[in-house]
C-alpha cells in the first residue's frame, strides 16, 4: 500500500504543469538584459492548441552566458553520463536566467516506478558543455556557439571534427526542419509537447520555446514569424519543460511543462534587469 502511495506521487510530480502563467498583455517584454519573453494562447486546431511560451535571446548582450549540463564524474566511473535532474533544480543551482530541457537520453530502468532524480543516465545526441564533448553520435544536429558565443546549426549531420573542436556549447537535437527562415513542409504534424530551439546567426539571436500541445511543424513556424532562421526540435514529450529564473522583471519565476527529471540542460544567465535594493548596513 505505501509503495503504490508513493509509485501515485511520482507519477503525479512528472505530469504536465504551468505555474509559469501565460501573460500575453507583456509578450515581447524584455525581462533579462538580453532576454525577451513571450507566450501565446494558441487557436485550437488539429496541429495545436493550449500555451506556447517562449524567449530571444540576444547573445551580444553583455553578461549573457550560456549552460550545458556536465557530464557527472561519479556517474562516468559506472560506465553512464548524468545523473537525471530537474530543469527547475538546475535553474536553482547554476543560478540561470531560463533554461529548457536538452536532447532525448536513456536511463537506469525499473519496471516498478517511473525514473527519478538521482538515476544514472546516458545522452543519446551529442553535447558540449565548456569545450568538454560528450560523445559522438553518428545522427546529431549541434546547434553549437563558440567562444564569442556565436551560433552555429548546419542542416546536415554529424558534426564535424572542426566544428567540435571550436564549440564551446552545444546542444544535439533532431532534424533541422526551419531552414533560412522556412519550415520544411514535410516536418511531423502529430500533436504532442514540444521543446525547440532556433537562431539568427546573422543577428546573433537565439530562440527557445516549449508548447504544451503543439506540432513540430507549427512550433517551428512560430520560431520563425519571431525571426528565426534556422531551428530543430530537442526532446518532447513529458519532457519539455521551460523555466525562469528569480530575477525577472515582470514576469514570476516559474515552471512551464514537464517537470520529469531529464539528462541535459541548456540554459542561459543574464543580468538582472530589476532594481536594486537598498540595504542597511
């Protein structure tokens, strides 16, 4: 009986949620220097409907940095990756601005209860995280950035030896179906959430957005009506998930999506842009 109470509250913590309120009146705020938010109630129809959050952020901004998750050294010596943790944790300790889930991942499996923080895990895609590459797969997309923080998405695959040994992040992800601002036509349109990820290399721009019930090909063109040229999905399902940090003016911190725990983690840190309080000494 206590181990189907508890099987009930871990499942019930991996469910779908949104205590990052939609506020559609303030879309287009800047709420970090260099970050902008928005969201969107989006029209019931067969490719989506429900919210669709997202954020710009502008990589030229100063104080703008970026985070992959590293791989777990305890974890390395039992033959895995990480340790499964969720995007909000990480928010918390890495001190982020905003940050998504990463790329699809495999994990310690028990056919008693579903996976939890702490289990050993392994990335599928490839990742790089402070000029530390993971591992190489065969089929991964990089969305990567250099040490100036420019970004870099090919449309083929696997990266290449030049392109890691620049990369000072990146993150793997699935087929590159927002091309130079158009999405491919023959991207999935099957209804599930979503996370995604886009840049404007010219404008050093960098997108990221999480819809609840939404459509890769619909996600995508979203990305792109905000000015994204090229884009690709990371992993969906009870894994999207998108957090703010403290710190936002106008918006509270908060969750948006999945709050199972996932491998990787990209995230960003700005500076705040609320004012500062004054302290007695």
């Amino acid at each position: 009986m206590l181990v189907a109470a508890a099987l009930i509250v871990v499942i019930m913590s991996n469910l779908f949620h949104a205590n990052l309120a939609c506020r559609p009146e303030i879309s287009g705020t800047e709420i970090f220097q260099g970050i902008t938010y928005g969201c969107e109630q989006l029209a019931p129809s067969a490719e989506g409907s429900g919210f669709l959050q997202w954020v710009r952020v502008d990589l030229a901004a100063p104080g703008i940095e970026l985070y992959v998750t590293p791989m777990d050294s305890n974890a390395l010596l039992k033959h895995w990756q990480y340790r499964l943790q969720r995007v909000a944790k990480v928010v918390e300790r890495e001190n982020l601005s905003v940050a998504i889930n990463g790329g699809l991942f495999a994990s310690e499996e028990s056919s008693l209860r579903p996976r939890m923080s702490g289990d050993l895990a392994k990335g599928l895609e490839t990742v790089v995280a402070d000029h530390v590459v993971s591992h190489m797969w065969e089929h991964t997309y990089l969305l990567w950035f250099d040490d100036q923080l420019t970004p870099n998405l090919r449309s083929s695959k696997p990266p290449t030896i030049e392109e890691l040994e620049k990369a000072r992040w990146g993150i793997g992800g699935g087929s590159v179906w927002l091309r130079n601002g158009e999405v491919w036509s023959g991207s999935t349109r099957g209804v599930d959430s979503r996370t995604a990820v886009a840049i404007d290399p010219q404008r050093k721009l960098l997108f990221l957005a999480v819809g609840n019930r939404i459509s890769p090909y619909l996600i995508l063109q979203k990305l792109a009506n905000l000015g994204a040229k090229d884009g690709m999905l990371l992993d969906g399902g009870d894994s999207s998930s998108m957090v703010i940090g403290e710190g936002a003016r106008g918006v509270a911190a908060g969750v948006f999506g999945g709050s199972r725990p996932v491998a990787t983690h990209f995230g960003v840190r700005a500076r705040s842009l609320r004012p500062s309080v004054a302290r007695w000494p």
